[in-house]
C-alpha cells in the first residue's frame, strides 16, 4: 500500500481489538496502522484495489494525505453513490430551505398534491432522515418519476410519520419531487446549480431515473477527488472550498443534530452494519459532542464506499473500494472499521 501527501493553499468498532480505548483516548492507532488495516481490508476482500483520502485543515493551509491499495482505484475513479446520494439529495434540499422555498416543518402534501392522507402529512425533515413510515419499496407501473409517484400514492406507510426509522430510497425520492415542483426545474439542474457549480463539483451526476427504476435523485456517480468538496461543505459551515457558501451555518447545524432521538433505531439493518445508532438529516452521526450536535458524520454505501466528516478535527475523509463481491453487511461495516480508525488517527495527530 502507497501513501502520497500533498500541502494545498486553504481554499462503531466491530470487536477490533484496535478500537478499544484506554483511558478514553485510542493512543495505539497511528496513520500507519490505518494504512495496515486498510490494506488487509482490500486483500481480505478479494478487491482489485482502493484508495483512502484524508484532508485536514488548519488556518495556514489545506493537507491532503492519500492511502492506496491494489491498482484498481485512484482519486479520479468513478465509484458508485447509491445510499451515498442522500448527502448531496439533503444538501440541495436544504439549500431551498435556506432560501425560504421550502420549509422543514412543513407537510409536503401542500406542494405535492397526489401525496394525500397520512402521507401527505410527512414533512421534509422527516424525509430527509428517513423517519416518513414510507416503505422499502413500491413497484413503479413503468420506470418514470410519474408513474413512482403513482406508487407511492397507492401504497400505504409502513408506521406513522416520525414514529419509525427506516432506510428507503423513496425519502430521497419524494423530497427530490417536492424540490422539483416547488422550483420548476428538474432534479439535474437543481443539483448543477445549488451544490456542484458553487462546492466546484464537476465529476459527479445523479442517474437517468429509467435506470433507477423510474426513481428521482437515487444512486449515481462520483469520484473521491469530486465528493472532497461536499464534504467540506458539511465541515466548513456551509462554505464551499471555492469560498462560496452553499449552505447556511444553521443548516448545517441541524444536520448534524440527532432527528431520532425518540425512536428505537436498531432494528434497522443499517445500524447493526454501521454501529451508529442515530441519524441526522441525510447522514450518519459517528460520534457525539456534549450536546445533540455530533463531531463526526458518514455516508456510507452498500458497495463499502464510507465517506465522512471530523468535524472536531476540521477533517474529512473518504474510504473508497467498489465491493461488490461481498453482502452488504460485510462491504459496510468493512469500510466502518477504517472510517473509525481513521478518525482515531486524525485525534492522535498533533494540532
């Protein structure tokens, strides 16, 4: 395994020994162990190769370390999003609340009107952090945006909204369709225009929704080199590495705030894979602060991409590998063990 390191101007633990703490701190893991452990997941896994990225800021300047495994990956490889899609999905989103379009709070029936019932009484905040009872899945009469709405319509919710957590792509369907029609513009453009252009995004797109089943914002394409920015984004405040800010501060707060607190969240798989047990608004809340604000906050996907954010640690980082030879649950919680480790290390880095 590789390590290369570049200086640019500023612009859950799985029974793993490592991972244990003495003394409240973690003083065994270095970056060195990260590379090791890094190395061993690629190779345990069968994969052609993988690349971690880590950029810490400080007042004077950007540093950007990069781990490689294999030859397979590199920072401009194209890889997946899938579950991953929810962050940029929550950032353009968000983007229209800040500027009043939208609101958190409000029923999305008002601006979708085939969404009626209980289902029209979910908000977007519930949405964006999958507590809406929306289902799993629908079965779309054919693969368009219409006929998914359709679907949803004629399906009933699984529990009340707000009173379940579940993990469905038809969260980032249906707040996709609300930006849609709230705007007039498509998914596409609203991305282009509120997040990519302004976080200096070039590389990633959202999928053709006949791809995806006839499902709006789901899965896609980007490449680590690409997905940097946004995460950023979430580290900085709302402020993209361009100097624009894309979001307000205030949303970036409540990202990070835990929008499960009341819920019992560990009968969803995804919890067991990731060993997080709260959820924000389109991310994962790693670890915690004193107060309901979390430190550190993911996106992983199935195929063990696991991007997230230091937040106490001005960091970001990307575990990326395209895994598709293994389950999920191995893939996910394989990458959880390095994203962990990882943050571990940036802890013990000196200031």
């Amino acid at each position: 395994m590789g390590r290369a390191q570049d200086s640019q101007p500023s612009t859950a633990e799985h029974g793993d020994d490592a991972l244990q703490p003495t003394d409240g701190t973690f003083p065994s893991i270095t970056f060195d162990l990260v590379d090791q452990r890094f190395t061993e997941r690629v190779t345990d896994a069968g994969l052609p190769g993988g690349v971690l990225v880590v950029s810490t800021k400080t007042s004077e300047k950007e540093e950007v370390q990069s781990f490689t495994a294999g030859a397979g990956l590199d920072q401009s490889s194209p890889v997946p999003l899938a579950e991953t899609s929810m962050l940029p999905t929550t950032a353009v989103l968000l983007s229209l609340v800040d500027d009043g379009t939208l609101a958190l709070d409000e029923p999305v029936g008002r601006t979708l009107p085939w969404l009626t019932g209980p289902a029209g009484t979910i908000t977007l905040r519930q949405l964006l952090s999958h507590t809406s009872g929306l289902p799993d899945s629908v079965t779309c009469a054919e693969p368009t945006p219409s006929a998914c709405d359709a679907a949803i319509a004629g399906t009933a919710l699984v529990e009340a909204p707000g009173e379940g957590f579940r993990v469905t792509d038809l969260d980032a369907h249906v707040a996709a369709r609300l930006a849609e029609t709230a705007t007039g513009q498509r998914w596409d453009e609203l991305f282009a225009e509120r997040v990519a252009s302004p976080s200096g995004m070039t590389a990633t797109t959202y999928a053709d929704p006949a791809t995806t089943g006839g499902l709006v914002a789901v899965d896609g394409v980007t490449t680590p080199k690409d997905l940097g920015p946004l995460l950023a984004v979430i580290r900085d405040g709302g402020r993209a590495p361009t100097g624009l800010q894309v979001l307000s501060d205030a949303s970036v707060q409540e990202l990070l705030r835990d929008q499960t607190v009341r819920l019992d969240t560990h009968t969803e798989p995804w919890v067991a894979e990731t060993g997080v047990p709260t959820y924000g608004l389109g991310v994962w809340r790693d670890r915690l602060r004193g107060d309901d604000v979390a430190s550190v906050v993911s996106v992983p996907n199935r195929y063990g991409l696991y991007p997230f954010v230091d937040i106490g640690r001005s960091a970001w980082g990307i575990v990326v590998v395209d895994d598709h030879t293994n389950p999920r649950a191995d893939a996910v919680s394989s990458s959880a063990v390095i994203a962990q480790l990882t943050a571990a290390a940036l802890r013990n880095s000196p200031d």
